[in-house]
C-alpha cells in the first residue's frame, strides 16, 4: 500500500492564497511520480476570518490541526489588521501547542539567481538558520501600567530555559555534523546582561559533547555584517527566537529577496505535527496580480517532503526549481523576469516531466 499522509492546508491571507495552489499542483505531480498518496484538508484561517468572527481560527483550531502529519501554510496578514493580532492569533499557537521548536531556514544561492553582493556565485553561500522558536524574546509575560498617561510603564519579559536552548542548541549541532560540520552561534552577551551570557555558556557546555564541531560565535550586530561581507564563512547558524528571526530575513535577502525564503517549523520528535511556510509574507501590495514568486512555496514542500521521509521526491522538486532559475526563462519581475506565478509553476512541472 502507498503510503498517505494527512497534511492541513492553510492558504492564509494575500498571496498566501495564490501560491498555495500552485504549491498543491505540484505536489500532487510528486505524489503521483513517487508513488505516495496525499489527502489535503483545507482551513480558512485568516484575517478574512478575524473580520468576520473576531478571531484568527476556532477555538477548536488546535485540535482539528492535531491529527495531521504536516500543516502547510501560505502567509497571514492583512491591511488593517495589526500584525501582533495576525501573529498571535494563528502562527504562534501553533508553533508552541505542538512544540515546533525548531524553525529551520535555509539560505542558499540557486543557480542562474543573481545575488545583490558583487561577485557571488552559486555555491558561495550555503548556509541554515536554525531558530529557536517557541520560547525567548517572543514572550508573552509583560504589561502596561497608567496606559495613555504620561505615567506609562511598558515591561516585556524573556523567558529563556535550559531545556529549550539545550534542545535547539542540539539539533543545531547534530544538523552541523550533516552538512560542514561547522556552528556558529548569535548572541549578545556584551549588552544583555542575563539571558544572553546564559545562551553563551550553554552553546559553550554543549560544544564540548561535539567535539567534531567547529564552532564559533559573534555578537548580533557583527554577525549581520558579515552575512553581508562574508556569507560564505558560515554554515548552521543557531539563535534565539529574535535574533533568529532578524537574519533569516536577511540571508535570503542576500540571495536575491524574500521570494527565496522557505522555512520548517519542526518538532523533531515527530510528537506533533510541523508546520511549512515561505516567509515572504501575504504582501498586500502584489496581491491579486498573479507575480507572486512560488520558489519559496516549493522549497517549503520540499523540506515538508524530507521531514516526512519522501527523500526522492524532495530532492527532485529542487533539482527542478533549480533547473528554472538556471534557464532564466520563467522567473517572477522580484527575480528580474516578467513571468507570473502560473508559469512558474509550469516550468516546475515540465522540470519534474
């Protein structure tokens, strides 16, 4: 019997609602190629929802979600919604109720995309972020006092533990042992006084049990600059939910934009479902006009595909990803092509035959 698996689809808000069915067209040619089958169960959460019901999903959201083994996810945002009710009404429930957290994002230079940095080719940046994904800097202990008087306090918390940086620290390090076997580590201890010397001394406790590592660290700031200077040095980069989340904003900026941002947010134990997204965003601004690019859509299947063991056919979507970008013939206006997300999408079919 082919094996079938269960995968929850949330198309979102924006483009979001475009590139998802473009990413279901080409997974069902994979699923059809590689002999596996799919059922595909469609959620209208949004901020569309959020208009009509006051709230990002159903209280019972969670639950429906649960019994699945992947969640594949468009984008969420909308004008007019404020992004912290967006966030915090869909995405982050999500990642903590299933305790995905590792958010993983790859950066990499595909063939035949041309890099904002002088003098890059493919091959010279190869590089995965690893975020730490449900804990951090992203908390919700904090509050307002006197609000709107000029008495105002605003505190927001961290909430670092030892168990969740330990736990992200390594699968980071055992993710480094299969690639270069090089880690590299954010912080920025020099200026936050607790937390960050804390992520410093369990990297450094941790790096003793892998002794096969390289391993390396740089304060936030300097390490921003050297993804732009030197990108090359660095191979599995782990950091905290922020600092995380900042720079796999800019890896694949400088790989050739937000188009090439796809990302996992995995629990590794297989206890949960993980959830698969670009990150580019619902961008409002291009929405409805059929340009989105559908690149970071079939790289999150693709790394959706590998979690769920479907290594054949994960490899394949790339190869044919990366055969269009080479060609050069089918590449959105973000790449400096003219084609929309439609042909795209057949370029990619006629890649995988």
């Amino acid at each position: 019997m082919p094996r079938r698996y269960r995968i929850a689809v949330i198309p979102g808000d924006g483009i979001g609602l475009e590139v998802v069915p473009e990413g279901l067209t080409v997974l069902k040619a994979l699923a059809a190629q590689f002999g596996f089958e799919l059922e595909l169960e469609p959620y209208s959460y949004s901020c569309e929802t959020y208009r009509k019901t006051g709230a990002m999903m159903p209280a019972d959201a969670l639950d429906r979600l649960e019994d699945h083994d992947a969640i594949f996810l468009g984008a969420v945002g909308a004008p007019g919604i404020p992004d912290h009710v967006s966030l915090w009404g869909l995405l982050i429930p999500i990642r903590r109720r299933f305790e995905q957290y590792v958010n993983l994002r790859p950066v990499r230079l595909l063939r035949g995309v041309k890099s904002p940095l002088a003098g890059r080719e493919p091959g010279d940046i190869d590089f995965t972020i690893v975020r730490e994904n449900t804990e951090g800097e992203y908390s919700e202990i904090g509050g307002r006092l006197y609000a709107g008087t000029a008495r105002e306090v605003v505190v927001q918390e961290s909430l670092f533990t030892r168990s969740g940086v330990d736990r992200v620290m390594r699968y980071a390090f055992e993710l480094a042992k299969t690639r270069r076997g090089h880690l590299t580590s954010a912080t920025k201890s020099n200026g936050i006084i607790h937390t960050m010397p804390f992520w410093d001394e369990r990297f450094t406790a941790l790096s003793n049990e892998y002794p096969d590592v390289e391993v390396d660290q740089y304060h936030i700031d300097i390490l921003s600059a050297h993804f732009v200077q030197h990108p090359d040095w660095f191979d599995v980069v782990v950091a905290s939910n922020l600092f995380g989340d900042i720079l796999s904003d800019l890896g694949p900026a400088v790989v050739g934009g937000m188009g090439l941002a796809p990302s996992a947010n995995l629990n590794p134990e297989g206890d949960y479902p993980s959830m698969f997204e670009p990150v580019h965003g619902s961008a409002p601004d291009i929405a409805g006009k059929g340009v989105a690019n559908p690149i970071a859509t079939f790289w999150s299947l693709s790394m959706m595909l590998e979690h769920l063991g479907q290594h054949a056919a994960a490899v394949r979507l790339m190869e044919a990803v990366e055969a269009v970008t080479a060609e050069g013939r089918a590449l959105t206006p973000d790449l400096g092509g003219s084609a929309g997300t439609a042909q795209v999408t057949a370029a990619v079919l006629e890649k995988l035959g």
